[in-house]
C-alpha cells in the first residue's frame, strides 16, 4: 500500500467516538439510588500511600478523585492516538499524559535549518542520500536532548542506570530448588539497588528524552512523505565502499556512508541482510534481514532511524532493539510486507529511560518478545503501531501496553484478526506455581511501594481478536497507574485467570472498553470489572451478544474498599459464574466502610447462572446493586 494511501485510509475510518452517556450510564444513578449513594460518593483518597513520591502523574490522581471518568479517559485516548498517524503526534500525547511540556511541534525543522526533510528537491526526487542527508540535522538534535536529559547525573550515576535499570525489570525463571535464604538475599539486593534506581531516575529530564522522541520521529514523518512513491532504484548511485559496506551489510546494498550520527546504510531493492547497528538504515525493498536489530538506540548509538519500504522481511535482536529507546530514541518503520520481529527484552516499540517507536504500515505480521516488548514504557515512552493485517503477538512479561513508572507503553493495532498472548514463561510464587505473570495487555503498573506508576494502554480497531493472557492482564493495573484495553469492532475472545478485563488492584483504575461484537470474556476471578483495595475496575461492552464465565470475585465486584463495575448496554447476554455469594454486583465491608460493586445491563434478553435475572433488580450485599433491563418492556425496581 503507498503511504499516501494508506493515509488516507487513516483519515476516512476514524475510531467511533464516545458517547458521553449510554444506557448503562443513564440507569447508574437509579441504580445507585437503590443503595443508598450517588456518584459523588463513589471517589478514593490520593494520600493513601506511606511514602508519596514524586512520579505521580496528575491524571493518576484525578480518577482516583472520579473513578468513573476512568471509561471516558482510556476511549477519549485511544481516539487522540488514532486520529491519524502523525509520529511525531504520537509521542507528543504521550508525553503529554505524563505531564511533560512537550509539544508535537519540537519535531518540526527550526526556522532556518540549513537542511532537513522540507529543504528536499522534489524534481527530481531524492535520492538515498539525499535522504540521509535531511535526516542527519534532527538525528544531532535528538542527541542533544538526550545528552540534555541526563545532564543532571554523573558519569557513576549514569552507568549505574547503565548496568542496573534493565535487570530491575527482569525476572527470573522460577527455580524451586534455589534456598530460602538466598531468595531473601537476592530480594534484599533487589531493594537496594531500586532505591538506588529511583532516586537517581528523580533526576533525569524526562522533557527532554521526550522531546528527543519527539524530534526522531518528526523527522521519519517528514521523510516518509519524500520515500514514497520513490523514483526507480536504478536512480540510487552505489556509493558504498566495498570494504565498509561489507562489513555493514551484504547483498543488494546501494550506499554505506559514514556520519558522525554513526553508520548510515542503504539497501537496494533486492534481498540485503543487516550485520550492526546503524544510526541509519533505508532500505528499497526486498526480503531483507535485520540481525543486529534495526531503530535500536543505547548509550552507545543514541539516535537510530530505520525505514524499510517494501519486502517480508526478518528483523532480529536481543535487548534494546527494534525501535527501542535505552537512554536514547530508536525509530522503526516498515511501509509493506509480511514481516517477523523477534527480540529479547525492551523491544519492539519499548522506551527504557528513552522513547520507543516501531510503526508496521501493512502486511501479516509476527511479533515475538520476552520482558518489556510490544509497546513498553519504563521511565520513558514506548509505542508499537501495526496498521493491517492478521497479527500475532506473543510475549511473557510486561509487554503489549505496559506503562511502569513515569512511563506510557502503548499497542496500537488499526485492522486484521490478531492474536495477543502474554504470558507462560515466569511462574507467579506468590500466589500459583501452575500459573504465570502476565502484566500485559494494557496494563499500568507501580513500584509498590515507594513509585506510582504510569499509564498502560492497549487498542484494537477491528477484526475478531484473541487476547490470552494469566495473571494480572487485559485492561488491568496496580498501584497509583492506568490500565486500558480499547477494542472498538469485531467478535472478540478475552482468556485470562485473575486480575483482568477490567480489574484494578491496590489504589489504582483500570478499564477493559469493548465497543461492537458478539465476544467472549472467561476468566477465573478478581476480573470483569472488579475493584480490588481502594481500586475501580470496569468492563463496558456497549454491543453484541456476549458470554461472560467466571468463578468468584467478579462480574461488577469491589472487594477491600474497592468498586467493581460491569457495564453492558445491548444484546442477548449469557452470565456464568460459580461462585453467586461475591458477583454479579457485589460489595463487602472493610476497613469501616464498604466496598461498590455496579452490574448493569440496559436491554436484551438475558440469561444467568447466579444471582442475576432477566429484566430484575436484586441486590446481595450492603453495597451491591445488580440490574437487568429489557429492552421490550424494562424493568421493575423492587
């Protein structure tokens, strides 16, 4: 597809805008009539941490102050992201969500600039070089930033995040033979080095590494336009010096030219296979291999822009990789082709004290990561877009929208059947050794207890998709963060076992949306809407004859002072559950006062396992307040 195509496409099929009422919410104030509250009574306090730190995000606490805006927030942001695909936007609204003054516009060329993007000819059209060329002036801007951001700390200071800030967010395989008392050790260690981590990461200039972000991706979009609909490769003088580009590259290689950015490489339209990391990679087209990992950027390579137009390629890493941000901005796009991404960790669109971006405009496409994949933001951004086609996702940990602490990860698929899985690899200790952390799937996550942490955000126009995930996942959070998981068309399976589709844990709000389709939610427990320790949890499906299953805990349940809501405003539904004495609207006493737990269904003919009933009202708890209207003839209230 051209780029100036697939734009266009873009512009034509915005996302479905947010209603600010549904029938579920213009029944919520009766509902909550019925035991004795009203939405302002429905609020958390922001002061509830032991030790309140200095990366909370402002909107954070503002849905703790009204939990209920949690729906409307993570909707209003997907459709902010998907308004059209401006990068250099992207990273700007990220930025924006964690507070920093950045603005889309520092991505633009500065009045005067002696080259970039703009200052290209356009008859005849540029070449590689020229490329290369306009792209170099933003890459020593985006350096600048970055060497800006961490001005602030010393040489020690900036090797310790060096050599520390990656295995804090690594976790080990579970070892049932390792002794208790080196667990203990290890864990204290871990804790050291963390509070070590944080205060030193309380320093970096996090406008500054955005902005960075900002700039490399301002400068992608512009030359994107200048690519496409290129001039004949034959129009590509092979420049390349053969002794350099053999080592660089091998294959159709038209150009390998040295910069004081690093090493800036172009493939030809023929099959090219990648050896190191450059600061710029072209590529015309051809079945192309990347083995060193291609828009990667570490300490050592601050700025890396990699831009293939055409071919099924292979792009291969391990940690850092794949329009990857470590202390640096990494961009990577791919305009065409069926294409596989396999890396490590902090990859595929991950930012690590730095800003993240893979964009994959067409094609049928794999993507396989461990820890921090996907769309991963830990103290920085990281953004994975894929435009169309039948996707496949497959991580284990902290991956597929995960925002950590002063950092946004988003996962943005526009069109196609997608497969998301996340999960099977670490054993979660505390609670199963026959189940694993998932984290994933938009998900927001704190440093409990010392950090909050950031905002999560997964979104899925269209195509029936299959999210799997185990333990904590799918529109979920934890600590002083934000989870949301965006699906707005198609005939969607959600798999997970606990703290999912829409759960919220410890201070926290989270929101699973689901817009049209007839879909299916399973899970075990403290899911479909639960809020869990002074959390909101929501699950809203707006269309579609739906099957909800799960054991306990669940479907609109609040738990320690938590509120659970389960929204559903149209369609014949089927509820299953197991355990009736804690769904289906359920609140419980704690702490003084009592936990919230909402259940609406505003039309269609119902049927339940468990306390619910077709076109009835009934309530099972102090608390709880579970509804069911039919769409022919509503209901009674008791």
């Amino acid at each position: 597809m051209k780029l100036s195509a697939a734009l266009a496409v873009v512009l034509l099929a915005a996302p479905p805008a947010l209603a600010e009422t549904t029938p579920c919410h213009e029944m919520l104030d009766d509902a909550l009539a019925a035991i004795a509250l009203t939405r302002e009574d429905l609020h958390f306090r922001t002061d509830y941490a032991d030790h309140p730190d200095s990366f909370r995000i402002s909107v954070v606490d503002s849905l703790l102050e009204n939990p209920l805006d949690t729906e409307h927030y993570v909707w209003a942001l997907s459709n902010r992201l998907g308004s059209g695909w401006c990068l250099r936007c992207l990273i700007a609204t990220c930025a924006g969500e964690l507070d920093l003054a950045v603005s889309a516009s520092d991505g633009e060329d500065p009045v005067g600039a002696a080259a970039g993007p703009d200052a290209l000819p356009s008859d005849p059209k540029p070449t590689g070089p020229d490329i290369v060329a306009a792209l170099l002036p933003a890459i020593e801007r985006a350096a600048a930033e970055i060497e800006r951001a961490f001005a602030g700390l010393t040489e020690d200071e900036r090797a310790f995040v060096r050599a520390h800030a990656p295995v804090l967010l690594e976790e080990d395989e579970f070892d049932p033979d390792k002794p208790i008392d080196e667990k203990e050790r290890e864990e204290k260690e871990e804790e050291e080095l963390g509070d070590r981590l944080l205060e030193i990461a309380g320093r970096v200039d996090y406008e500054a590494l955005a902005r960075a972000g900002v700039i490399a991706a301002g400068a992608v979009d512009r030359a994107l336009f200048h690519i496409d609909d290129w001039s004949s490769p034959e129009d590509h003088a092979r420049s390349g010096r053969v002794a350099l580009a053999s080592r660089v590259a091998t294959g159709d290689v038209l150009s390998v030219i040295e910069t004081e950015a690093g090493l800036a490489v172009i493939g030809g339209p023929g099959r090219t296979v990648y050896e190191v990391p450059c600061a710029i990679t072209i590529d015309l087209g051809g079945d192309d291999e990347y083995r060193a990992g291609a828009g990667g950027a570490t300490p050592m390579l601050p700025v890396s822009i990699a831009i293939d137009i055409d071919g099924d390629d292979r792009y291969e890493g391990g940690n850092h990789a794949l329009g990857a941000g470590f202390m640096g901005a990494g961009v990577l796009v791919d305009l065409a082709g069926d294409d596989a991404y396999t890396a490590v960790d902090f990859s595929i669109g991950s930012g690590l004290f730095g800003v993240g971006l893979l964009h994959d405009r067409d094609g049928n496409d794999r993507y396989v990561g461990d820890t921090c994949a996907q769309g991963s933001g830990a103290f920085g951004i990281g953004v994975a877009i894929d435009h169309a086609g039948n996707d496949t996702y497959h991580a284990a940990l902290f991956s597929q929208a995960f925002g950590f602490v002063m950092g946004v990860g988003v996962l943005y698929d526009w069109d196609g059947n997608d497969l998301y899985f996340a999960g099977g690899k670490y054993t979660d200790e505390i609670r199963y050794f026959d189940h694993f952390l998932s984290l994933s799937q938009g998900f927001g996550f704190g440093w409990r207890p010392d950090a909050s942490g950031g905002i999560g955000l997964l979104v899925d126009e269209f195509g029936n998709d299959v999210y799997v995930s185990d333990i904590f996942g799918q529109g979920s959070s934890y600590w002083f963060s934000v989870g949301g998981l965006v699906d707005n068309f198609g005939n969607d399976q959600y798999i997970s076992y606990q703290y999912a589709q829409g759960a919220g844990t410890h201070i926290t709000v989270a929101a699973l949306v689901d817009f049209d389709g007839d879909d299916n939610y399973v899970s075990k427990g403290v899911s479909q809407g639960c809020g869990h320790d002074l959390a909101i949890g929501i699950l809203h499906d707006h269309n579609g004859d739906d099957n909800y299953t799960c054991h306990d805990l669940s479907q609109a349940a609040g738990n320690a002072n938590g509120i659970g809501v389960l929204f559903d405003d149209r369609g014949d539904d089927v509820y299953s559950v197991r355990g009736v004495g804690n769904t289906h609207g359920y609140g419980n006493w704690r702490r003084d006062y009592g936990s919230i737990g909402v259940f609406i269904d505003a039309a269609g003919s119902d049927s339940y396992s468990g306390r619910g009933e077709d076109g009835a009202w009934w309530t099972h708890s102090t608390y709880g307040i579970g509804v069911d209207a039919r769409a022919e003839e509503g209901a009674e209230q008791p």
